[in-house]
C-alpha cells in the first residue's frame, strides 16, 4: 500500500524544485523588480502577462501595450538591456 506524503513533505519538495533549475541568474544580476520597472519607464506597458527565466541566461519578459499589441523581450540579466 502506498501512502501519501505528508503535508510537510511535500510542502519542503515543493520549495526545492526552482533550486532544481539548470541555470539561476548570475550573482551580479539586477533584482527583477529593477529590470520590470526599466520596461515600464521607457514604454506604454498596459500589463505584464508573463515573465519566465531561460536556462540561455536571459529573462524572457512578454507584455501588452495600451492598444492591446502583444511584445516579447528578452532582457539581460546584469544590464535589463534587450538582447537580440
């Protein structure tokens, strides 16, 4: 018979696996919060629908703008510049 994980278990396995990631953004990276604020401030950013790290090493950053047009950024980890 097998048994459940207890709560706490699988609470603690949980919070492991974003440690299980092939590549964390490097130690001298800007906080997100300070890239996020960067797209805001040089655009007409009406929400964020998603943002996501890829194992490449860039932050993959998808937004709408006040006229509903969808853009997809990939920002540098160190400088929130666009990579190409």
């Amino acid at each position: 018979m097998r048994r459940a994980l207890p709560l706490s278990a699988a609470l603690a396995l949980s919070l492991a696996l974003p440690a299980l990631a092939d590549v964390a953004p490097p130690a001298d990276a800007l906080p997100l919060s300070e890239i996020l604020a960067q797209v805001e401030a040089s655009g007409d950013v009406a929400y964020f629908e998603e943002v996501e790290w890829d194992d490449d090493g860039y932050w993959e950053v998808e937004y709408r703008r006040a006229d509903g047009a969808k853009v997809e950024l990939k920002l540098d980890p160190v400088t929130g510049e666009t990579r190409r």
